[in-house]
C-alpha cells in the first residue's frame, strides 16, 4: 500500500496556466526496501501524474530525506517524465 512520503512546496505550471502539486509516495518491495516514486496532483482538478520509480531506500524514513533533498529542476523534470508516461497510456 502507498504511503505519502512528503508534499513539496515547489508547484508545477504549464504553459496553458494548471498548477500541479507534487508528491512524494513510497510502498514497501517483497525484499524490505522502499520503491519511491512522485504524483502530480492538478490543483484544478483532473487526472494525476506519476512518475516510475524515482528511487530505492532501505527504509521509509530514508524515501523521506531522499525527497526532502529534491531541488525544483528535479520535479520540474520528473512532472516532464510523468507527462510522458500519461500520454503514452492514453495514446496521446
């Protein structure tokens, strides 16, 4: 089961305006580690973005400070990744 791991303070805009907010989520693999991976959450409302697999911590509270070290550029490139993960699924 997902956990929310941390909300960052940074939002995403596009270009057309909609305004994102980033989350970092983590769940429990079958050998202990934490797979981390983030959300984009639209403040307007419709379709959220996820990234793959953002990284692998032996624990949760290390998925944490793995997050809480995530400059801008990073989520700014990791919302351009879950965009395209959401335009591949959707056909778009």
């Amino acid at each position: 089961m997902a956990e929310l791991v941390h909300e960052h303070s940074t939002r995403i805009k596009t270009p057309t305006g909609a305004t994102y907010v980033a989350r970092t989520y983590a769940d429990q693999q079958r050998d202990g580690t934490w797979r981390g991976w983030l959300e984009f959450i639209p403040m307007q409302g419709g379709a959220v973005l996820a990234t793959e697999r953002e990284t692998t911590q032996p624990t949760l509270d290390m998925v944490g400070y793995w997050a809480s070290g995530l400059e801008p550029v990073y989520l700014e490139g990791a919302f351009e990744r879950a965009h395209a993960i959401s335009a591949k699924r959707t056909g778009g």
